[in-house]
C-alpha cells in the first residue's frame, strides 16, 4: 500500500477541542520531541491538551567537546528552559545512560511508561515509531519498543494488577503520533504553520546538542563552512511543498487510533 493513498492533513482546531486530554511525549533525548514533532505538541497543548514530557536518557553525549559532567548539567537547564518555553506542564527524566539503553533494561522501562500513563491518566503518546526502519540509535528503537508495549499493558487489569490497588486504575493509551529518522509508514502530516515560529525559539532552547550537531555537521562536510548555525537550525523545520496537503510547514507522522480504528502497522 502506497503510504500517500490515506494520507490525512490534521490542522489546528480553535476552541480547545481536546480539553481535558492528556498527551505524553516520550524519547530519548531532550531535543528529539522538539525537532520531530515541537510544532504538534504547540498544536495539541493549544486545542486543549495537558503534556509532559518523559525523557529516558541522560543526554551524556551529546555535546562538542564538553566533559560528561558539564553536558549532563547544561542539557538538563536547557531541556526544563524548553519545557516551560512550550507549556508543557511536567518534565520526567528516567536517566538511563545516553547510547547505552539495551534489551536487559526494557522491562524496567517499559514498567516504569506503564505506571506514569496510568497516574498521568495518558490519552496521546508521541514517541519513535517501533515500525521505523533503519534506524541506528539504540536509544531511539528500544524506547519506541518499550513505548509501544507499555500503552497497551496499560490498559490491561492483570498487568501490574497491584497498580489498582494503589488507585492507578487501567488506562489504554489509544491514540499514538509516531515519528522515525528513516523510513516510515506516514499517514499523517500536521500543518504546524501557525507555530512555526515558536518552535523556531524552541529549537535555539536546546544550546549544546544544537550546536553539537552542527559542528558534527561540519566536521563531515567541510564543504559546508559557511553554513551558520542559524541556517543548521532551519533544516529542523520541515517545509511541505506539496500542493495537494496545502501547508507551509509540518510533522510527518505514522499516526494510529485505536479507538477510531486508525491503524496501520
């Protein structure tokens, strides 16, 4: 099936349609739910939405040349600074070491997603997409794995069954936005033009793995000198120049709802 063939358009709502929803951004680093998908979540949180954002890793690598001390400290400001900057209303960070999540720490994950979407009553998740393809982080397609797995056990009275009896009652998380580097089934792109330029201000938030990324760039590209990091950072912002989606912007999405039968794997 061509992913195109059921592509949907998804535009902002004024009104606050979804008051009372709650969405959960769950990734690895703190500036992934800021490149893939800072435009949505400004979209959900203004029709309506509650938002937290859960942040798995403790970002350790990813800065130039900076030692891991100073890299953890300085992401973690930055991350917060965003944090309010969007609106979100709450910062988790699990911490687990940057690049270095494995398969013997899914379990602890994916109890620890199961839970938070319960206590934090989770309609939406926006996260990796566990479908994506050839993606090289390890990061990036066990926290997807553990995303997928823990919205649905969620839901379910006999996983963690004690959870009840602390008064986190079941909760299934039907409604997901899922993002991949690579390829993916996209059924969805959401028109993020009205707040482009938030998510601009956004993404200069995220100092050091920003400019990390750009003198990585550079390193590999020496052709590339005069690119400024201003110019690296509108390559963050995903123009859509189809003229059959109509939009300026957006964020591309394998997008599934459960409870309409929105799905696709």
């Amino acid at each position: 099936m061509d992913p195109r063939s059921e592509l949907v358009v998804e535009r902002w709502s004024a009104g606050r349609p979804n008051e009372g929803k709650v969405f959960a951004a769950v990734f690895p680093h703190s500036d992934d739910f800021t490149i893939f998908a800072g435009g949505t979540i400004l979209k959900l949180l203004a029709e309506g939405y509650t938002g937290y954002f859960i942040k798995v890793t403790n970002d350790e690598k990813d800065s130039y040349k900076l030692s891991i001390a100073e890299t953890i400290g300085r992401i973690a400001a930055e991350t917060q600074d965003v944090v309010e900057a969007l609106g979100i209303t709450k910062l988790y960070c699990f911490d687990y070491k940057n690049h270095y999540l494995e398969h013997s720490q899914l379990v602890e994950l994916r109890h620890r997603l199961i839970v938070l979407f319960r206590f934090l009553s989770v309609d939406t998740v926006i996260s990796y997409d566990p479908w994506g393809h050839y993606e090289e982080n390890p990061d990036h397609y066990l926290t997807a794995t553990a995303v997928e797995a823990a919205c649905w056990m969620a839901g379910r009275r006999l996983d963690l069954p004690e959870l009840t009896d602390i008064g986190l009652s079941p909760k299934l998380v039907t409604e997901k936005y899922y993002v991949a580097r690579g390829p993916q089934l996209t059924n969805r792109v959401v028109d993020i033009s009205p707040f482009i330029n938030q998510k601009r201000s956004a993404l200069r938030l995220h100092v050091t793995p920003m400019d990390n990324m750009w003198r990585t760039h550079l390193d590999l590209h020496p052709g590339d000198r005069k690119l400024t990091l201003a110019m690296f950072l509108e390559t963050m912002l995903t123009p859509e120049s189809d003229p059959q989606l109509g939009i300026a912007y957006g964020e591309k999405f394998h997008y599934i709802n459960e409870a309409d039968n929105t799905i696709q794997r």
